[in-house]
C-alpha cells in the first residue's frame, strides 16, 4: 500500500491563563505573586510612618508587611499610607503555586495529516501561566530521511508550563502511527427491512482525510433496555451492515466506531447512539 507523505502539523488546544489588568489609579499596582505557604516581607516604597491596609480595611502599621504563611485568604490589594492617609506604595498579592509538569497528551484523527495535543495542569497553579510548546524528531540525525518516514519515526513533544513561580516540563514522546485515533463515524441510520432486520448505514468520520489510501474498519454495537451487556459485531470494511435477529417490542441502540484497517493506533469513540423500537407483534 502507498504510503504518501505529509508534513506534520501539531493543531495545538492551548488555554493561557489570562494577564491581569492594569489598576488606574494614581499609584501604579506592583503585582506579587507567592507560592501558598510562603513566608513574604513586603516592604513599602515610601515614608516612613506607615499604615497597611488590605482591601481598603485597616491591617497593621510598620514599613514592612510580614506574611507568615500566605493561605489563598490572603489574595487582595494591599497598600500602604503615610500620615496624612495618601497612598504611598499599592501591591496586588496573587497566592499560588509553581507550576508542575502538564501531563501532555497526543492523538492523531486526521492520520497521516495532523495530530492534535492537550495537556492538563493540575493542581492549577492560579496563577498567570505561560506554556512553551516544543516539537521535534527524537533523533535528528538525517532530515532527508526523517521527512519521509516521519510517520515511523519517533517524535517528542515538551511542553513547559512558566509562571512567576517557577517553570516545569511535561513531555510525550511517540510515533505518529501508534497514536491514530479517529473520530467516530457520524451520520448513523437505521431501516428496518422486515420485522427481524434492519440495515444499518454510517458515513466515515470527516476529519478522517484519505479513506483510499488510509481505509478504516467499523464495529458495531448494540444492546437493547435492561440489557446490560451488549453485542458486538465486525469489524466491517463497508460503511453498512445488516442486522439480523430482532425481537418485537424492544428498543435498540446502535453505536458504530472505527479503527486503522492495519489496526494502527486504537479506536475511534461510539458514535451516538441510534434508537431503533421494532414494534409488538
Ligand atoms: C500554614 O497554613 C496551613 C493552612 O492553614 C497549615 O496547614 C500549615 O500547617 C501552616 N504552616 C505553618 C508553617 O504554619
Ligand atoms: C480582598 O478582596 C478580594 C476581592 O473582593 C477578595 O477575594 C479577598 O479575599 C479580599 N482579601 C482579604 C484579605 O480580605
Ligand atoms: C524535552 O524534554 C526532554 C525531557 O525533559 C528533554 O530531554 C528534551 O531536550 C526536551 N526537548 C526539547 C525539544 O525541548
Ligand atoms: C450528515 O447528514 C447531514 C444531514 O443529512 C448532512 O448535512 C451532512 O453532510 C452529513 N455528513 C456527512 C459527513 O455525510
């Protein structure tokens, strides 16, 4: 079977925390971030007989602010005031957390096309976080030869989670083949043919792009009320199979999925579920 090549083109589902925004009042806002649990002195650039407060509420006098242990309580506007009341220094505290490695996660359901990667961040670091993603063959040794056989050839991707608090990377490394996975199969129908059978019909998934040169194979499902277990039939080459066997009176459901036909990767999530009541006879 010919296999053609195709540049790889990572579609990367990013969330970035937002920045914050800019206070406008008089003083500019110093943002501070610190790690939970820390200790933190907060000195005051300003005068020297000094009020702190927090939010507005009055906290403590003195030039520097001691935090013996920042909880996510302690979140707010902090500011410090001179004799006459006026402002002489703002900050605003973001307690958080260092970031720890993303866990990445890699798939490809437009194989030999496009992978697709996301990765989770946990705990959240509540703080504004910055992700740096990298790509690359495992072994650049000869680009003539990785072009054409990238799809056997191993690939790490790193992504690296920064924020005021520290910076960590999370890798996945794979070969694109072993991580096709497609969409499931859309568009399933269902017509009864007589009471006992019925013709079941999908189209493959859209964002599958070749099915001539990279076919898929089908399994269907099936199960029927207060049935737990279900039954399981293929897998197909064609898009339509024909059901036999049917019982009046019940309800079924239908699910389709879809798989590489040279089983590369692993296969595509159930489709929804159609219905198909036969009715009593
Ligand atoms: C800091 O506060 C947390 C939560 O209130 C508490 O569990 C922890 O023991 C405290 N640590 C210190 C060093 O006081
Ligand atoms: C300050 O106000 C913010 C926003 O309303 C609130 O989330 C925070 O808990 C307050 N901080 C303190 C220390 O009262
Ligand atoms: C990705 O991370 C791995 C492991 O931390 C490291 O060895 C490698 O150099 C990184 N690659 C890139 C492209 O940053
Ligand atoms: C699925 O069916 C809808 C409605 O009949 C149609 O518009 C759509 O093009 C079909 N999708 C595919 C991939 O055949």
């Amino acid at each position: 079977m010919s296999k053609q090549c195709y540049g790889i083109f990572f579609g990367i589902l990013l969330t970035i925390a937002g920045v914050f925004g800019q206070d406008t009042s008089a003083q500019p806002v110093r943002d501070l971030y610190v790690a939970v649990g820390s200790e933190v002195n907060i000195p005051c650039f300003g005068g020297e007989e000094l009020e702190w407060r927090v939010n507005r509420s009055a906290l403590t006098t003195g030039p520097v602010l001691h935090l013996r242990n920042v909880s996510l309580e302690d979140t707010g506007v902090y500011t410090c005031h001179g004799l006459n009341g006026d402002i002489s220094d703002q900050i605003s505290l973001h307690p958080g957390y260092a970031p720890s490695p993303p866990v990445v996660h890699c798939w490809a359901p437009s194989y030999p096309q496009k992978a697709f990667c996301s990765w989770v961040q946990k705990p959240d670091t509540l703080l504004p976080t910055q992700y740096l993603v990298t790509y690359r063959p495992l072994q650049p040794s000869d680009y003539g030869y990785a072009s054409i056989l990238f799809t056997l050839q191993p690939h790490i991707l790193n992504i690296t989670a920064i924020n005021a608090l520290g910076t960590a990377t999370g890798f996945m490394q794979f070969i694109l083949e072993d991580i096709v996975k497609p969409d499931p199969p859309v568009n399933l129908t269902i017509t009864a043919s007589s009471a006992k059978r019925a013709t079941v019909e999908w189209t493959p998934p859209p964002s599958w792009p070749d099915t001539v040169h990279f076919p898929l194979k089908y399994t269907v499902r099936y199960y029927w009320d207060q049935q737990q277990t279900d039954h399981t039939l293929g897998p197909y080459e064609l898009p339509r199979i024909t059901i036999t066997g049917l019982r009046s009176g019940r309800t079924y459901k239908i699910q389709v999925s879809a798989e590489d036909l040279l089983d590369q990767g692993s296969r595509s999530e159930w489709s929804d579920p159609v219905s198909l009541a036969v009715p009593s006879s």
